[in-house]
C-alpha cells in the first residue's frame, strides 16, 4: 500500500471513528447538549482534529443522519422486498413504522429535529436520497401498473410518507394514549392503518 492510499485509508478511518461518537452522543444526550468538544474528548482528540473532517456539528450531523437513513434503506431491502410493487409498498409502510417505534432516538434525529441548514450538500454523498427513490420506485411501478388511484408520484409519496410519519410521530409522543388501547392493539391499529390507506388508494 502506498502512501497516498494509507493516508487516504486513515482519514476515512477518523471520520468513521467521529460519527460514530457523535452518532452515540447525540441519541444518548441529544443534539442540543452534544458539542465539538464533547465528541473529542470521547474519541481522546483535540476539537481542532475533529475541525480538519467537518467545519462545524451542523456538518457532523448532516453526516450522522446519512448513516440512520442507511440504517432505514437496508430495513427496506430486508423486509419490503416483494416482487408485487403493491404488497412491497405495504411491506415499506410497516417497516418504515416498526423501524421508527424500535429506535426513538434515531428516529428523532432523522425527522424531529430541525434539519442542518447551513450544509453544503451537494459536497457530500447521498442523505436519504436512495432511502426515498425506494419509495418513488416502488410507487412508480405500481403506476406503470395501473394498480393505484395515485398518478401524481411526488404527491402520491408525500402522501405515503406524510401518513407512515404520522403513526411513528403520534405513538412517540403518546398521544395515541387517547384511543385507550394497549400496546398490542395501538401495534395492530398502526398495521391495519398501513393497510387500509393503500387499500384507499388501489383501483
């Protein structure tokens, strides 16, 4: 290995090592309370070390959000899979729910707080992009299909994913608490309510 390629190698090392303690950090404390500082002290660096990979923690976050979206894409390749766009859009409804109500704090992170808006994006990688284009093209083949009212792809996953949003927001906060139901059955509503929409929107 030359020399370019080692240094290339341990930079993509720290950064590894930054977002993950950032990414720990801030499910584990919050964002507000996590600072630069912080997370080098976790990882036994200077703040200026961390400043060489990211120019502030709007970046850093930006970067960490990236990783969970991951997380969500490959929850969706696993588990929202089938080859009928129609039963696969279910599938995407109820994983996307069941990731959100399994992991609280990321899910914040990925949707509830205010998002980076000081990043450059276009100088990083992708930050959702293939989580979403699993969704507009699974809804696209259903409408190259004609199996939905939905023509409008945009709208049609606004609308999709507005809903599935909604059901993780409402249980997070507890305030489906007002349905007096149980846990099990609040599960089973939030599954049926996946259901009942596509079935709403199917010719």
């Amino acid at each position: 290995m030359g020399i370019s390629e080692r240094k290339e190698r341990e930079k993509t090392e720290m950064r590894d090592l930054i977002r993950a303690a950032a990414l720990k950090m801030f499910l584990e404390d919050g964002y507000a309370k996590t600072s630069i500082r912080k997370i080098a002290d976790a990882i036994e660096y200077s703040p200026g070390t961390i400043y060489l990979y990211y120019k502030d923690k709007d970046e850093l976050l930006y970067e960490v959000q990236g990783l969970a979206y991951g997380k969500l894409l490959e929850a969706f390749r696993t588990k929202a899979n089938d080859k009928d766009p129609l039963k696969r859009l279910i599938q995407m409804g109820k994983t996307y729910v069941k990731f959100g109500l399994e992991n609280p704090e990321l899910y914040d992170l990925m949707f509830i707080i205010r998002a980076p808006n000081n990043v450059d994006e276009t100088s990083h990688k992708d930050n959702g992009d293939h989580t979403y284009n699993y969704l507009t093209d699974t809804l696209e083949e259903c409408i190259n299909k004609k199996l939905l009212r939905i023509t409008d792809l945009q709208l049609g996953a606004l609308q999709v994913w507005s809903m599935c949003h909604g059901l993780v927001s409402l249980n997070l906060r507890c305030r489906l608490k007002v349905m007096a139901l149980g846990e099990e059955e609040i599960n089973a509503a939030l599954s049926h309510a996946i259901e009942n929409y596509i079935a709403s929107v199917t010719l």
